[in-house]
C-alpha cells in the first residue's frame, strides 16, 4: 500500500532515522526479513502497474538494496515477465536478509557488462540505497552510463543509485529514473535538488513498519503541507472584527520600484490581515495611492515619522525590503523595526544592505522574525556552504530567526532545527514579484498572530499551490488574486 504526498505533513527520515526505523521495527515483532518482502512486492506491483511484461533487467549491488532487487526479480518472474538479473558483486558477498533473497532467486545471473543492456527496455535499479556514501566510479558507474546513453526506462528501489538520500547531492553520477518507490518515509534526497529530479514519480509505500516509531525517532523535518498546519489557520471567528486580525505594515520604496510593495501588501491582506498600510516616500504618494484601494498609503518624510508610525501598538506586523533599495535609509528602518520587537519579515534589500556587517542585523533581531532570502541573499549573509537544508538550519540558528531560503527546493527552519521542505512549487514562479507575493503572505500571517515557522510554512504551501494551480503564463498579480480558491481548499481540507 502507498499513499499520496499531496497535501504533505508527513515526516521526511534522514538514513540514520531510516535504519533506526528498522530496528524499532523489530523490537516491536516486526522481523526485518518481513520489511523487505513488503519492500520487493510493493516493488513489483508498481512495475506491474506501469508497464506491460517486457524484458527487464535488475541491476543489483551489495547489501539491502540489491536484496530489494532480488526479491523483485523472484515476484516478476513468478508472473510471467521475462527477467534477467545482474550482480555487481558475487552472491556470496550477500548477508543476512539479502542472502535470503539471493538463495530464493537461485540464478541464474547475467554478466554485469554493458553489452547486456542491448537486450532490454526497463531497468530496476537496485544498486545503492539512500545510505550511499562514496562516488560512483568503474564499471558500476559505466553500466549506469549505458543506461543513459541508450535511454532506457529506469524504475529506482528506494532512491535513486547515486544521490545522497541526506542532501540530494549527485555522488559521481545517477540516472534518472520514471518512477522511484521508497519505504515508510520520504528522504530528503528525494526533495531536494538536484536528487529530486533525477527521482521522477515518487511512490512511498506502507511496509509494515509501525506507525509508533515515530514517537522515538521524533523527527524535526517534514514535507510542506496543510496536513502540518491547518489546526493553527487563523480563520475568523463569527463576532470578530478588522482589528482582530492585525494591521500589517510595509514599508515602501520610491516610485520606480512601488510594484514590489504593492503586491506584498495587496498578499497580506488576501491571506487575512485585518488591515495593511504601506508606509512610502512623500514624492511617491500618488503612485502609491493610485494603485492601492483596499490597502491605506502613509507618506513617511524622514525617520521621525517612520518612528511614530512604528508606536502605533495597533500594528502589530511589519515587512520590510521589497523595492525599498540598498541604502542606509533601508539599513536605518530595518533597525528601528527590529528595535519595537514587533513580528518582523525581512526581504530582498533588507538582508543585502546588511552584507559588509550581518552581525550586526543578528544582534537586533530578539523578537518574531522571518528572513527570506534567495541564495544571492544568503551567500551575502551568511556564506556557509554544503546542502540546502544544513545551510537553511545554520543560518537560522546563527541569527535566531526563521529561515526561508526560496528556489526550487525551497527549505524553512527554524532556530530549534524543525525545518520543512516545500516539494509543490512549479517552474512558473521563476517570475518578476513572486518573492514579493510570498513574503507578503507570511507577513499577514503574523499579523494575525501565527507564530513564525506556522507563517513561513502556511505562506510557502499556498504560494506554491496558487501558482501550481494557475500554470504556464502566471504573473505575480495572478498569484494574488488566486488566493481565496485555495485559502478555501485548505478549509474544506481538499
């Protein structure tokens, strides 16, 4: 049995967290030999729900995986499929559950030569499992090669051979696979890039692990998704009123650049704050004010205003960074907001103006804040290298806040090291104000007292889904306006 990964809320196991999975498994009387059945038949009955019988060969290497690979190649032979089988190391090399495996196959095997794929149209790929830690090289890697080159279709046992299953970095090399089929949980090297794309349909299927281990293992990192966050929604209540729901502030930069702004404030108040203002430049009032009905426009002159502005106690929420430029007058505000303490997003040139000194924007932050860079941003702030989600967890532990790092694999954490990674995002939303759209969200969100990961998660799914909704030709204005349909999807729980 499989079940779905829309929606999300599911926990996401690193290798460790897998084999502890294991284990706990057979403490509670679930043998591992039993596993690995499940495993090869859930295995198989996806192959044999994909494609007509047609000469497959499974590719298996050492230990667990090439055990999978086996058992598969047992349970298609058993229907009638023409199947061959081809080893990487000697069956002798096989332990425990894939020696068991490897006596019920029985042979015989295939030479593991490239000339042996001229014969076949699908491949299994059972040869490294998630716990791979080393590149592949020789012939493993040119058999691999052949398979590419020939285009033949692959399906991957558990992920597939090559990427890591902790980082979804590419270990010398991997093939793109139709389908991968993993087990009990998702890994993140099925969600991140570039192992996300080499993975394609990803099934994760029930194999008798029990659903308890959970609670020993507790896991701090999940897929994205209303199944993590939608008893927090905010939803309004019959007696409530505008002033209930918060009143979010943006600040807004000259008129060449009101665009970005504008749509973040016009996302706040879509996802349900009760107001929003967007604090601009007294020159820049009629662009503002021209463009913006629901939304109040503030002239602010100087520094003066803009703290008088902020001692308002009724707004409770303040963006800033989209279109505000690279300036000290941008450095200058982001201080003031910080010093209030008030729910805080920072975006785009809030994070940028702090690149020669970012100590110095970690020292303020003490209150609510979200940061959301894209890895220009971050590389600006925080210059840490290796793997999304250890860069994403480091950075908000270096500056206590919040961390949404955008891009196809967008990874938010949290300073405590939850962290979730958003898997429903297209392509489309590689546009002009998309950023500005989501940062938008998360600030309405907290206006409306959501604490600051809920926020960032809640605003990072619907943004993803709005545009995944909306399909080719989306312009940011479109994400906007899409909000409601899909604010209600997550009420009605679909």
């Amino acid at each position: 049995m499989s079940f779905s990964l829309h929606g999300g809320g599911i926990s996401v196991l690193d290798t460790e967290e897998v084999y502890q999975a294991d284990r706990l498994a057979a403490d509670a009387g679930v043998p591992s030999i039993v596993l690995m059945r499940n495993a090869c038949a859930s295995v198989a009955a996806e192959i044999r729900t994909r494609w007509a019988p047609r000469a497959t060969l499974v590719l298996c290497g050492p230990g667990n995986n090439g055990g999978d690979g086996l058992g598969v190649a047992m349970l298609l032979r058993e229907s009638g499929w023409p199947v061959e089988v081809a080893l990487s190391d000697s069956i002798e090399s096989f332990e425990d559950d894939a020696a068991i495996m490897g006596r019920g196959w029985g042979g015989p095997f295939v030479d593991f030569e490239p000339n042996l794929l001229d014969r076949v149209v699908l491949v299994v790929d059972a040869l490294f499992g998630a716990g791979l830690s080393r590149s592949i090289e020789g012939r493993v890697r040119t058999i691999m090669e052949g398979v590419v080159k020939r285009e033949l279709e692959v399906i991957a046992v558990d992920i597939p051979s090559g990427v890591d299953g902790d980082t979804g970095q590419i270990l010398g090399f991997a093939m793109s696979s139709s389908v991968t089929v993993t087990f009990f949980r998702p890994k993140p090297g099925h969600l991140l890039l570039p192992g996300k794309s080499f993975r394609g349909d990803l099934v994760v299927s029930d194999i008798g692990i029990p659903e308890a281990v959970l609670n020993d293992i507790r896991p701090q990192l999940w897929l994205n998704g209303p199944r993590l966050w939608s008893d927090f929604w905010p939803w309004p209540y019959p007696l409530i009123h505008k002033y209930q729901r918060g009143h979010a502030l943006v600040q807004g930069g000259a008129a060449d650049s009101s665009g970005a702004a504008r749509l973040a404030a016009e996302a706040a108040l879509r996802i349900g704050a009760g107001l929003v203002s967007v604090a601009c430049p007294s020159e820049s009032l009629g662009v503002y004010g021209g463009q913006l009905t629901s939304v109040m426009v503030r002239p602010i002159g100087d520094t003066a205003a803009y703290q008088s502005l902020l001692s308002d106690d009724r707004m409770n929420a303040v963006l800033i960074g989209p279109g505000c430029g690279v300036n000290s007058l941008t450095e200058g505000r982001v201080l003031q907001t910080l010093a209030t303490k008030k729910a805080c997003v920072l975006d785009a040139d809030a994070l940028s103006v702090f690149e020669k000194d970012p100590t110095s924007l970690f020292q303020a932050i003490e209150g609510v804040c979200v940061l959301t860079p894209h890895d220009g941003e971050y590389e600006r702030l925080f210059g840490i290298k290796g793997d999304r989600l250890n860069r994403s967890r480091k950075a908000s532990q270096i500056s206590g806040s919040v961390v949404l790092l955008k891009g196809a694999d967008t990874v938010i954490a949290a300073p405590d090291g939850r962290a979730v990674i958003i898997d429903n995002a297209p392509p489309d939303l590689a546009t002009a104000g998309s950023g500005d759209v989501l940062a938008g969200l998360i600030l309405g969100l907290l206006a409306q007292g959501c604490d600051p990961f809920n926020a960032a998660c809640m605003a990072g799914w619907v943004h993803g889904e709005a545009a995944r909704c909306l399909g080719t030709g989306l312009v940011s204005e479109d994400l906007v306006l899409a909000l409601p349909k899909i604010i209600e999807g997550v009420r009605l729980n679909i």
